[in-house]
C-alpha cells in the first residue's frame, strides 16, 4: 500500500525574520539563536516546506555563524532562485512601476533643490549628509528596488507560497500580484498552529 | 469565389515621427503637413496597417490642426490602446528596469551632491537650473519613463508589429523583447519600397 502523502503548504522567507532585531525576538537574540530557534520549530511540522531565494539565503550568510548552527538548516531551509526566464508578470505591473517610479525621481528634485537652497544658511558637509539621508528615504522608500526584492516575489508567486516579509515594497507587489504574506511578528504563532495541525493530521491519517 | 486577401503586416506609429522637426523633416514642414504626407502614401498600401496608441494620439493633437487633415485619417490610422490586462512581459525584465532604476536614483543623488558642492562658487538660481536639467538627463536618459512609451512597446508586442519611433528606452525594450523596430529617416524609404511591392502583389494575384 502507498504511503499517504500528508497535504503539504509551502512558506518563502526573507532575511529580516532573522537580521533585524525587533522582527527576531520571538526566536533569539541574535541571528544564529534565531535560527535555531526557527529550525526547532520547523523540524516538526511535515506539511510545510520553507524556501529562501539564493541571494537572499548569501545575505543571511553575513550575519550567522554557519559552524554553529545545525545541518538540519539544509534540508528544512531550501535555497532556490526563481525560474525567472520562465515566469511571466501581467503587464499593467509595468504601468504601475513607471508611475511609481516617476512620482519617486521628481520627489528626489525636489529634495535636491531643498538642499541647495539650504547650503547658504548651513555647513555644507551637513547639507550633503542630509541630502543622502532624504534622497533616499524618496526614492526608496516602499518601492521594491533590489534583484533580492524581486527573487522573494517571484519565488513566492512560483510556488504559490506564503511570504514572510516585513518590506513595505514586497507587500505591495504581493498584493498586486495575490500572493499570501505575513508579517514576521505573527510566524512564530503561525508555526505553532501549523505544528499543532500537523499532529491532528498524523492522527487522522493512522 | 472569395476575394484573395493580402498578406498584411502591421507598424506602430509614435509621435516623433511627425511632431520632432529633424524627424518628420521627410514627410513636411509642419506635423499637420507631416500627417497629409504619410497619408497620402499609407493610402496607397493596402498591404500595411498603421496603428498608434490612443495616449499617443492624444499627444499628437496638441500638434496638429485636426480641421486640416483628411478623414482618410480615421480608416488608416487605427488609434489602440494595448490590452494591458491580458498581456504579460518576461519576469527577468522586472530585473532588468529595477536594475536600471537603482543606477540612475544613484546617478541623481551625484548630480545632486555637486550640484550643492557648486552653490557657493555659483549664483544659487542658475545651480537649480543646472541641476533640474542634469538631473533629468541621469534619471530619464534611455529608460521606459512614461505610460506612452510603454503603451508604444505593449501594443507592438500585441499587434507583432513594426514599431517606428526614435525614443532610445523604447528601442532598448523592443530588443529585448524581440519587437522589429525601424528608426522614422528610415520610415519614408520603408513606404515606398511597399508601395512598390503592394503593386506588385495585386499583379501576381489578378
């Protein structure tokens, strides 16, 4: 007799889940704790598989300490980049980042300007640093503006999975794009749940 | 006996070709002229159907003298939009615009800088001047900028047409997504040579 095949959901996660201070403490203090931390939770719930595009899994990698966290991490944490020569995007997305990014570059002007106008009443090297600081919270801010941005999207969309992200950018295109999300203060308790339904499904399955 | 049909082919039309001066220097003097003259050969092409984008089109009759120009206007020149819910665009191109944007914002933000650099050698009113255009030619300059340039690329893909324009971020879209192109001084050689060949055509089927 075949073995019955559990129901299995797929989850993507980006780095932030792990990096960034306020978003981890639910797993540990530091990025290699929380990772631990993640993998003994995840290590008990057969019907989920969790991705991490490459490029954001070499990210990671800057802040871990590899030799100390378990080899479980490779086959629990699945490294894979899209299959972006294959997938397609609707095109009226298009539209929306040239508006997007329009709207993005004349606000950028006008942080310029405000800063040359600024130069004659302060120190220069402030003006400059300023001008760096606004510049880019402009241009940045909410838009997805990176290779690792689009690769947790695209992966996301191709296993039609459920993204744990806390970038702005990212939820916006998940949103345009139908793709679950969540933010990572809630996956601690999303894993718990899926950890007590896992159980329930083993026993109905016996 | 049905009517033998004439293989036809398609080209998409921008408004270079009759509103830029260097460009449309071939068809005439004005862009109302301009129009009058290509209409006068596109009449003589049975085998050819020009389209342009309606947003273009609208650009168009800022332009024109509308009460000057032959209804012939409104069976040659099909006005389009692209159905830009339906069509999709490769997902490797988000990489590439998402690239291109990241180079040109920090292209900006060096414009930027200098310009606040130069503000105590200049006159604070011509470094703002200096600044608007050099900021526009960083962040602009060969990239799809606009909903009509992408309305221009989506309706060519749809249409698998010719696309006329002299715009360098179309052109660089149109060769990645594989759409023939054809700059407009070439446009006028490219009507008569079909001109010629349509008569020819009617030849072979009569």
């Amino acid at each position: 007799m075949e073995p019955v095949r559990l129901k299995r959901d797929r989850v993507v996660l980006d780095t932030s889940l792990f990096v960034n201070p306020v978003v981890r403490s639910d797993f540990g203090n530091t990025p290699t704790e929380a990772i631990e931390s993640f993998l003994s939770l995840a290590v008990q719930i057969p019907t989920l598989e969790f991705y991490m595009p490459s490029s954001i899994f070499k990210e990671l990698l800057n802040f871990i300490e590899p030799e100390k966290i378990s080899g479980d991490l490779l086959t629990i944490l699945h490294q894979k980049s899209p299959r972006k020569h294959e997938l397609t995007c609707p095109a009226f997305l298009l539209y929306e980042l040239i508006e997007d990014i329009r709207e993005r570059i004349n606000k950028g002007l006008r942080v310029a300007e405000k800063a040359v106008r600024s130069v004659q009443r302060g120190d220069e090297k402030e003006v400059i640093q300023g001008l760096r600081r606004n510049y880019r919270d402009a241009l940045r801010e909410g838009i997805i503006d990176s290779k690792e941005d689009v690769d947790l999207i695209l992966l996301a969309k191709e296993l039609n999975a459920l993204l744990i992200t806390v970038d702005y950018g990212a939820i916006k295109w998940a949103e345009k794009l139908g793709i679950r999300w969540l933010l990572p203060n809630k996956f601690k308790d999303y894993l718990l749940s899926s950890i007590k339904r896992a159980k329930l499904q083993q026993v109905d399955v016996s």
